[in-house]
C-alpha cells in the first residue's frame, strides 16, 4: 500500500504513523512513515517566538524519536489507535509551544505482521479552540456535566470536592485519586481533597506529613514538560521516570503505584497544584484522559475562585500590619453578641491603647512606627494567647476573652500594667472590663474603654512631654 499517497490525500497537516506489535502490551518501536507537504513543512517552520515541532530533517520510516524526546501521552494515542484500533480525537496545549493542537488519528487497515497503522491529522491555532475542546463523548460530557453542577452549586467546596474526588477515582477505577495544593514560593503543599480505594494497598498522602511534596512537584513539571497530562501505564513507562526522577521512582514503586495519571491544575498561567490518579484502569486511557483534562480545567477554575475569596476574605478582616484581626471583623464580631450567637458564660474586655506611638512617627519615622505597632501586637499575642486579638484602629487594640478566671486575667493586665512603666520599653494604657455573667458586650466595652482613658490621663500627667497634639 502506497503510505504516502494516503497522506497526500488529506487537506490538513497528515502522517502515517506505525506502531511495532509485539506479543505483551508493551508499546512497540512507533515511526512516522509517510507525511504530506503540509505537516512536513510544519515540521520544519519556525515561527516569530523560535518555535520549531520538530528539529531534524523528516527521514520516511524513522522513529519518531528522532524529531522530538521520548512523549508517553503521544506513545499511547498511537498505541490505543494504530494496535486497538480505536479513533482518536484530542485538543492538547502543550506550554512549550504558543500554539495549540486539535488531533485526529483513525487506524488503517494494512495487512502487516510487523506493524500496525494509523493516520495522524493535525491542526494548529494560536488561539483557544473551545468547539474542540468541548467535541467529547456523550459518556465524558454527562461525567463533566455533573461535576460542574456539584461545584458550582457548592456550599462548602470542600466537601463537594471530597464527593468529586470519589467520582473521579471511581471513574477510573482507580486506588486512589488525590488534588493537591502547592505554593512553589512559599515552599508549602496541602491535600484540598482525596478519595482512597479501601480495598487497595494504597494510603492517603496525607499521612506522609515528612514528605516535602513540593520538591516532587517540581519534579512532576519536569516530566510533563510543558504538557498537560503525564500518564504512565506500564513498567516501561515507569522505566522512564526511573532514568529522569529516580527519587520519585522510588516514592512510586515504594507506594505501590504500578499506574499514573497527572495533569497539573492551573488558571490564567499559574499553577495551583495538581491532580493525579493511580492503579487506573489502563484499558481506558483514552477515556479517562478526556475525563481527567476536562475535569482538571473545571476543578482548577473553582480553586482559584475559592482562593481568591479566601484571600479577599482574609484581607476584609485582617490587619495587614500586624496580623491581628481588624476592625471590620471586631464589628462583626459584636454583631455576633448582640444577635446571641457566642454562647459564654463569663465575659472580660480589655482595651489597649499603645503610648508614644506619635513621638516615635514624628521623630523617627512611619517604619519606626510600624516597628513599634507590629512589636505592640506581638506581645499582646503573647501575653492574651487564648483571646481574640483585635487592632481597633490607630494605636488600639481590643481583647475580648471568654469564660476565664477573673484573677488570672487581672494578673495579666497587672503585668502588662508593670511592664509600661519601665522606660524604653512597649507602653500600654489599659482599661479592664469582667462579668462573671457574661453581660453585654457594649456595656463592657464601654466601661473597659473609660478605665482605659483614665490610665491614658495617667500615662500623660507622667510624661507631659509625649502629649499628643
């Protein structure tokens, strides 16, 4: 049969490519036997930003390792289509390359005892194709589908992406599917969820707390190399890790992981963390794939809204200064007494005005000051380590605490009282408020601030000089 008469008959960029067939379900010697002007000319392009798909002249009947490195994802579309017989369609975007590809690959019907065929068809845009992005299964649409309506409709993300992690494991007949957080600057990793096979031998990473895993996921971004999904399905795919990341070839054979599948999760160029699968089904690749890439892209964009919230969140209630909790949330927070929603049985307030904070701003400057307010802050965290925290603004702060001993909590204030008195170091007036039953917290706050300002007429009938103007 004439191969390169095939791949002239197609109008898109077109090879033939030929898989080896061997007698296990190793995947065998894959070459490139034949391809039409088009997709050899793209071989050989190179466009504004350097980018060339392959770098060597095209050679008919050569390994395709001769133009680009050892690629499992690519290995196995033509290893399910060219041996299985199965059609292929996939949209990959690989970040290595500006563009991205919408494959097509239909097996051939050649009689051969050595090899098996099948065509490859190509498209390329610079731009997000979304007709081919969304041209999948009816039985991968419906998995989809229920995702996106469970995290959409989710009240509490977490547990709705405990119940979509089960989904996906269970839709790969998988060990154990796990979505992991990382943070590369911060050098830190968390589990937002993961769903174990309790009829496996695998665990949850989770109890693998002296693992960094971020030192793996760098090694995870190696090896996709700018894909966007590693799968690994045999022994000769893990020989492959073994050469590049040995030390992640011994966590995975060392976990019993004979299969994987990664796709990192990422949003607007930023990588949140990853996804992975393992002990999958390997006689579904193609399907699980499609099903894990989409489910990815869906999971990532409902990660980084609920990041993004968490961190606007944080912002509405934190000072950013000294890590206290701000005056936005102190409001709040008396909303929840008034409205009887902090059961307590005792109440004590204290209000902490810090001295000299003027002086140190005029004389020495606003970092000096904010030195003074972060050091202020701390010790108020140290001396009040069970209470609540509050900077009320300017060179306040309020504490509230909750059914403790009065005396344990006067002997603080004392203290602290003590230690403002000692020059050169961090100055507090003080104003101290408890009811044994619990009260209201206007009441307290009220009678705590007025004591607080007659320590302040103190302070200033001390030290005249440090009088604000």
């Amino acid at each position: 049969m004439d191969l390169q008469k095939i791949a002239n008959s197609f109008h898109t960029m077109t090879s033939i490519l030929s898989v080896e067939k061997r007698n296990d379900d190793r995947i065998g010697t894959i070459r490139i036997e034949a391809g039409n002007d088009l997709y050899i000319k793209s071989m050989e392009k190179v466009d504004d930003d350097g980018n060339v798909i392959f770098k060597q002249k095209f050679v008919p009947g050569a390994s395709y390792e001769r133009y680009m490195k050892k690629e499992l994802n690519f290995e196995n579309f033509c290893y399910e289509c060219a041996i299985k017989k199965k059609p292929i369609h996939a949209y990959i975007r690989p970040e290595r390359y500006t563009f991205s590809i919408n494959l097509y690959m239909m097996p051939l019907a050649i009689d051969d005892p050595e090899k098996a065929y099948c065509t490859y068809s190509q498209e390329i845009s610079f731009e997000e194709n979304v007709d081919a992005m969304s041209n999948i299964s009816a039985k991968t649409s419906s998995n989809i589908l229920q995702t996106c309506i469970k995290l959409r409709g989710a009240k509490d993300l977490h547990k709705t992406m405990d119940e979509v992690t089960e989904d996906i494991r269970k839709i790969c007949d998988a060990s154990y599917c796990c979505v992991l957080l990382t943070d590369f600057t911060e050098n830190t990793w968390s589990v937002f969820s993961d769903s174990v096979n309790k009829e496996s031998n695998q665990r949850s990473i989770r109890e693998l707390s002296s693992e960094n895993f971020v030192d793996y996921a760098r090694v995870w971004m190696k090896a996709l190399d700018g894909s966007n999904c590693l799968m690994i399905k045999n022994e000769d795919d893990l020989e492959v890790i073994r050469e590049t990341a040995p030390k992640w070839y011994n966590s995975l054979t060392g976990a019993k992981v004979q299969s994987l599948v990664l796709l990192p999760l990422q949003y607007n160029g930023i990588t949140l963390g990853f996804i992975w699968v393992t002990n999958f089904d390997t006689s579904n690749t193609i399907y699980i794939r499609e099903t894990l890439e989409l489910s990815a892209f869906f999971v990532a964009s409902e990660i980084a809204n609920y990041q993004l919230l968490s961190k606007l969140d944080f912002l509405s209630h934190m000072d950013l200064l000294t890590g206290l909790m701000n005056r936005n949330s102190m409001n709040n927070r008396v909303s929840q007494f008034l409205d009887g929603e902090v059961p307590h049985k005792s109440l004590a307030v204290i209000f902490a005005d810090l001295n000299g904070l003027k002086p140190v701003n005029d004389n020495k400057g606003h970092d000096a000051g904010d030195t003074l307010l972060r050091n202020a802050a701390w010790l108020l965290k140290e001396t009040f380590a069970d209470g609540e925290i509050y900077r009320a603004g300017g060179d306040e702060f309020l504490i509230i605490e909750l059914d403790k001993s009065k005396e344990k909590l006067e002997a603080k204030v004392e203290k602290l009282r003590e230690k403002s008195k000692i020059p050169g170091n961090i100055s507090f007036s003080l104003g101290f408020y408890y009811d044994k039953d619990g009260g209201d917290i206007r009441t307290a706050m009220h009678l705590a601030d007025v004591q607080m300002y007659e320590d302040k007429k103190l302070y200033y009938a001390i030290h005249p000089e440090l009088k604000k103007r």
